[in-house]
C-alpha cells in the first residue's frame, strides 16, 4: 500500500535517475512517484495549493514537505547504509536547503540526456 507520494520533474534526467535510484533501494514499496507534468500530479499540486514549483514534493498523511526536507523524508525510507542520510534532519532546514539549491541549479548538468529506467 503506498503511503506517500514524491512529485518531481519528470523532464530532468538528473530527477528520474534519483527517482530510478530511490526506487531501487526502498525498504518497503510505500511510495508512489509521479513527474510533475502528469494529471495526477497536476491535481495534487491543485489540491495542496502548491504554486511556481520548483521543488522535489513528498506528501505523507497530507503533511508537504519541500526541497531538502523531501529529500530527508524519502532517504528516511530507504535500505542501509542510505538512510542513515536521515540523521542530517538534525541540521538547520537553510543550510539544507542551500545545498538543495546548490545542485538543483546544477542539475540539468550533472547527468547525462540518457535516462537510467521507465520511471
């Protein structure tokens, strides 16, 4: 039964290798994935009133969480040793988020046009 929901840009390659990624090292399949340009994300984004998104969006128990807090929230989920990645929740949220930033901007860059799997 998938629990949560994680909204991302589809037509990055960089977004759909982390999700092929994430994909692969999930404990437990309680995740749903949809790229941000499809109905059901569109709704979603509708619903949660989430506008100009710029953001990977993980949804859990109608709680949103943006950019590094997302990206937490999803490796608290993964196998070991990655979610050990969790303990950095510790951290201040800007810090995290300037990181996040730091290679969002970067991230059309860091891969190549060859995509990873179907996502």
């Amino acid at each position: 039964m998938k629990i949560a929901t994680v909204l991302y840009d589809g037509e990055c390659n960089f977004c759909n290798r982390w999700v092929c990624f994430v994909k692969s090292k999930l404990k437990k399949n309680e995740i749903s994935f949809f790229p941000f340009n499809s109905s059901k994300a569109i709704n979603m984004l509708e619903n949660y009133r989430i506008v100009n998104q710029e953001s990977l969006v993980y949804i859990k128990h109608n709680v949103v969480y943006l950019k590094s807090r997302a990206v937490l929230k999803i490796y608290k989920q993964l196998q070991f040793p990655y979610n050990l990645l969790h303990f950095l929740t510790i951290s201040p949220t800007f810090l995290l988020d300037f990181a996040y930033n730091f290679i969002a901007k970067r991230r059309l860059k860091l891969t190549p046009k060859k995509q990873c799997c179907n996502v």
